[in-house]
C-alpha cells in the first residue's frame, strides 16, 4: 500500500463539500483508498466515514492507497485535493477534466 500523510486545507475540515469530493474521487479511481487520523482509518470512498474522522484544517491524515498500476497518480490526485481548500477552489486537475 503506497501511503502519504498531508495537512487538510480546507476551512471546514474533511466536511461536507469536500468530503464529497474526495470520496467521489476515491470512488471512481479504481483502487481501495483509505484515509487514517490517529488509530481512526476509513473508507475514502464513503463520505460518512470521512467526516467521522473529526479531520479539521491543519490536522495530518494519512492517504492510503492499494498497490494497484496508477497508484502513484490516484495519491498525487487525493493528496492535492485534501491539500486544496475545497471550500473555495478547485485543484486544476479537476477543472481541466471538466471542461
């Protein structure tokens, strides 16, 4: 399992919008990912799990993902997103997808 630890930057923590958003993103990537604070350990994919790990701005979480072939990119990918405030923007990565 490749892992990394990163700050969430979002005001309101791993809550509400972007907590959907990262479990969107976990759902669709096509790999297990998991989101560790403390000897809490959840479910990325689930946005109720996310947000029971009581993550808030500046908190460290570890993002855990399955050795699978795009491993490497689907973790750059949720880092960056955990790393953005999702509460006002949007990393490149997903507005360029959308246009």
């Amino acid at each position: 399992m490749l892992t990394r630890q990163v700050t969430v930057a979002s005001a309101s923590g791993l809550h509400a919008r972007p907590a959907k958003i990262v479990a969107q993103t976990a759902r669709v990537c096509g790999a297990a990912v998991r989101v560790a604070k403390g000897d809490k350990n959840v479910n990325a994919a689930s946005i109720l799990s996310l947000m029971t790990l009581g993550a808030y701005q500046g908190d460290v979480v570890e993002v855990q993902v399955e050795e699978v072939e795009n491993a490497p990119a689907i973790l750059d990918l949720l880092c960056e997103l955990i790393e953005t405030d999702l509460d006002h923007e949007l990393p490149a990565i997903l507005t360029d997808k959308a246009k």
